[in-house]
C-alpha cells in the first residue's frame, strides 16, 4: 500500500480501534499491523498527536508481566473525531469508486 494512503488513514484507524475500547500501545500497533504495514514508532507518534490534540487520555495499569502499560482512552472530542473522520472516509471512498469504475 502507497505510504501516503496510509499516512492519510491511520488516524482514524487508532481512533477507530479506540472506539471499541481503551488499549494500550502494543495492542493497537499489533491489531493495526495485521491490516497495515506500520511500525511501533510511526503508531507513538500518532498517539502523541492525539494526546496533545485532546482525543485521548492515557492512565497506567500494572501488569503481573512486567511494567505497567500506558492505555489510550478516547475523550468526548476523539468520537466527536472519530465519527467525522469515518464519515468523511466513507464519502470519500465513494467518490473514488464512482471515479474508478
């Protein structure tokens, strides 16, 4: 898959993993790259951008297995975020269809 199609979809791909429920880093990179080639670092930095945009909140859970995993949690903002993002993907992907055909 192009990067730029990938660069331009990943957000809603977190957001929309979130939606299902809080994870924690590892879990989303390992959910994600089953679909898409993606690294740990490129998914951080994604997390970080939304962090600091307000679409999610991270808190700390100890593990039996080691340290504690930092969870993502979405924000009121990042469904708000998320549910415009998918629909704009929708409306988009028609369009590009209807122009493929």
């Amino acid at each position: 898959m192009d990067a730029q199609y990938k660069k331009g979809v990943l957000d809603l791909c977190v957001l929309s993993q979130l939606i299902k429920g809080d994870k924690y880093g590892y879990e989303l990179t390992e959910t994600i790259s089953k679909e898409l080639d993606i690294t740990a670092g490129t998914l951080y930095l994604v997390l970080k951008r939304m962090k600091d945009n307000g679409y999610v909140e991270t808190y700390l859970v100890e593990s039996s297995s080691g340290p504690a995993r930092k969870y993502y949690k979405l924000t009121p903002a990042g469904r708000k975020r998320q549910k415009e993002q998918s629909e704009a993907w929708t409306d988009f992907v028609r369009k590009v269809s209807r122009l493929t055909r």
